[in-house]
C-alpha cells in the first residue's frame, strides 16, 4: 500500500510536470523562452492581438485591423509559434517545419521574453533584438526594468502598475 501511493504520488508528478514544460500561452500580452502559442490563440493587451491564425499567418491586429503578418498564409496546417530559449522566433507547421523565423537564434542569449507592448509593437527582448516596428506615436509605450534578484518588472504608464515576473533574466550577466 506505502509503495502503490509513492507510485501514485511519482506518476502524478511526473504527468503535471509534462504538462508544465510546453505550456501555450493564450490571454497574456508575453511569450516566455520555451513557450508556445497554438492554432487560435493570441498574445493581447487592450485592442491589440498578436494572433497565431487557422491558416497558418501571424498577425497582429490593432482594433480588429492587421498591421503586421508573417506572410505564412496557408503554408501549411496545425502551425504554432514557438518562443525558442536560443531567441529565435518561429512558425513551425504540424510537421515541426520551420516555415519563418525571425532570424535572432544566437548562442548564449541568456533568457527571452516577446512582449506584446501597449505601443502596439511585439517586441523580442534580452536587449531588443527583433520587433514587428509598429509602435504608435504618442502611446503609453511599456517600462521594463531589472532588478537585483533577477525579476523583471513590467509596467505600462497608462495603468501603473508594475507586473513582476520572476527569474526571466539574470540581471549580473551570467548565464
């Protein structure tokens, strides 16, 4: 009975942690390394949505109007975006081909995060190191600042208020 419970109690852990590894993100404005955004689901913040489409386009829309597209349109089924640990940004079909990519894989990169600004500009950061270029002029635009025990903070001067997320970069440079 002891050894059927831990087993239970190992296979339970196990099964959540799986779940826990490739997790897509739907409703948040960001895309953590490692995470992904399936057929239908979106990045938003207000009337912005960064849309992972049925026909296999990335595109960002501002109030219902695109703006921005990864001219992906029907190159293949099933397609995901994949926020790579290595930086790089792409669009992967339902064979796991890469069908565009935003080109920033590097080595070392440290941790990445795609943020789904309140200026209406996706923007890939460790540093800024890839956008989609359509900021608005004139918007709230969005602060992100590090701190010492390596959280990062996100605020836009619109609302004011800070989110925390934890452990995205490490602010002494190391990896």
């Amino acid at each position: 009975p002891i050894m059927a419970s831990s087993i239970m109690c190992i296979l339970l852990c196990a099964a959540s942690l799986t779940l826990l590894l490739a997790i897509p993100s739907s409703g948040l404005n960001h895309l953590l390394g490692g995470e992904r955004l399936n057929t239908g689901q979106s990045l938003t913040d207000g009337g912005n949505a960064f849309i992972m489409q049925e026909d296999c386009n990335l595109v960002l829309y501002e109030s219902s109007r695109p703006t921005w597209a990864s001219g992906t349109y029907h190159r293949g089924s099933g397609c995901y975006l994949a926020m790579q640990n290595d930086g790089n940004l792409v669009v992967y079909d339902n064979r796991n081909r890469a069908i565009w990519a935003s080109q920033t894989d590097r080595q070392n990169v440290g941790t990445v995060i795609l943020i789904l600004q309140k200026d209406h500009n996706v923007v890939l950061y460790t540093n800024p190191i890839w956008a989609t270029g359509t900021n608005r002029f004139g918007s709230p635009g969005v602060v992100i600042t590090a701190a010492r025990n390596g959280t990062v903070g996100i605020s836009g001067a619109e609302q004011n208020k800070v989110s925390e997320i934890v452990g995205i970069v490490d602010v002494t440079g190391s990896v």
